[in-house]
C-alpha cells in the first residue's frame, strides 16, 4: 500500500485529496460549446448544465 501525503480539498463532500493535486473550477479545464448532436453523430459528449444541479 503507498502512502501519501494528504491535504483538505476545502471541498466538503470531497474531504481529503493527495497534496501534490491542484484544484481548478471545471470552467478553467472544459470548453464551452454550444451545438447540438441531433442526429446523433457521436456517443462521446459529456452535457453539464448550469443551472438545477
């Protein structure tokens, strides 16, 4: 088993994560697109909205 350090994530549900990870808000990692895949060309989209999460 490794141990490694840990640190708080400041995140509550999340708790601990190694503490050499950084955290950034997900609109600093995702791309916004706005198109639609009807008719469906591709399986592989992730859909977040933000808004009724």
């Amino acid at each position: 088993m490794i141990l490694r350090q840990m640190k708080d994530s400041g995140i509550q549900w999340l708790k601990e994560i190694p503490s050499s990870w950084k955290l950034k808000k997900i609109k600093y990692t995702l791309k916004e697109r706005i198109e639609k895949n009807n008719p469906i060309r591709t399986s592989d989209i992730l859909s977040i909205r933000s808004f009724n999460v």
